[in-house]
C-alpha cells in the first residue's frame, strides 16, 4: 500500500527577518494530516548563501550567537551546501514522496517568514527556472491554526531551531489539532 502524504511543513532558520534574509538551514517535514500512522519525512539542509543576493540582520546574527550548543552544532552538521543545491533537494524531495503539487498543503509558521524567504531563494538561485513545487493557494499558517486551538498542547522540537525538528513539531501539532477536531464533532 503507498502512503499518501497530504502535508508538509516547511520551516527555514535565517540570519534576518527580511525576505532576502541569509538562509542558514532549511527544514521540512511531509505527513498524513488525517493519519498519525504515516510516518512523517523528514528533510534537512544546512545552507551556504552567496552574501551580495541576501541580507544579514546583526540583531539575529547576535541572537544565533547567544543560542545554546545543540542549535550552533545543528547548522554544522549535516556540511553545508549551495543554496541552489539545496532548493533543488528539497524539489527532489517533494517529488520523490510523489506529493501532488496542486494538492499537497504547505504550512509555514506565518505566511510572512518561511514562504517569502524561500520563495525569494528560489527566484534568485535558479533565475526563475525552478519554482517551489506546491501552488500558492495551498499554503496555509500553521501559527492561526495554532492560535485558535489554545487547549491543544504544542508538540515541542527535540532540538530548537533545528528546522527539521521544529517542522516535525509543528506536523505533529497539526495533528493533534486535527484529532481533537474529529472528537469534537
């Protein structure tokens, strides 16, 4: 039997909040919304952007460097790569779980941080040759799904600003949202 995944978190950690911000790590996780037994995937990326196409806010860069030990060694391990590499990886990714583009959901924690800041990656990195595989009208906020379920308790990332910790979080929070509304009706 294939496993039908719906989902999937994206979830970025950058040196800014701009949408041209540095991206340093790039995180995913695809998922069956509706079926906690189908085993998430993970992806993981740790970045290398070419300086003069994104910014740096000195204000993240100094928070970065206050973080704890586990989140400085998670944007060295996995070694880094090229940005373009890593966008095409994460293309790689989507089509190698045989998610359906104009199906799959793509949630983000805000619409205004992860999507924008990928998006631009893409655009600068590939001249507009690649474009993220899932469609616009699919992506969705996970933070306002989050927000209304306040009773809900938040899955918490087993590494913090992992990115591929805090999507599996994320994923697994969506998901007892989603088992709490069936129970609900």
């Amino acid at each position: 039997m294939i496993k039908k995944y719906t989902d999937m978190t994206i979830d970025l950690e950058t040196l800014g909040l701009k949408s041209d911000a540095n991206i340093v790590q790039i995180g995913a996780c695809i998922f069956n919304l509706k079926d906690p037994t189908v085993e998430p995937i993970l992806f993981l990326r740790n970045t290398i952007c070419h300086a003069s196409h994104y910014s740096v806010d000195q204000s993240t860069a100094d928070w970065w460097n206050a973080q704890g030990e586990e989140a400085q060694k998670a944007l060295q391990s996995p070694t880094p790569i090229k940005m373009r590499q890593a966008i095409i990886d994460l293309n790689r990714f989507f089509m190698d779980a045989k998610l359906i583009q104009r199906k799959i959901r793509v949630w983000a924690q805000g619409l205004d941080f992860d999507i924008p800041k990928i998006k631009h990656a893409y655009e600068i990195e590939t001249q507009g040759k690649l474009t993220p595989p899932w469609v616009f009208w699919n992506q969705h906020d996970s933070r306002t799904l989050m927000s209304m379920f306040p009773n809900v308790k938040r899955v918490q990332s087993k590494i913090k600003h992992r990115a591929d910790h805090d999507a599996l979080a994320q994923s697994q929070t969506m998901m007892k949202i989603h088992e709490h509304i069936q129970r609900s009706q």
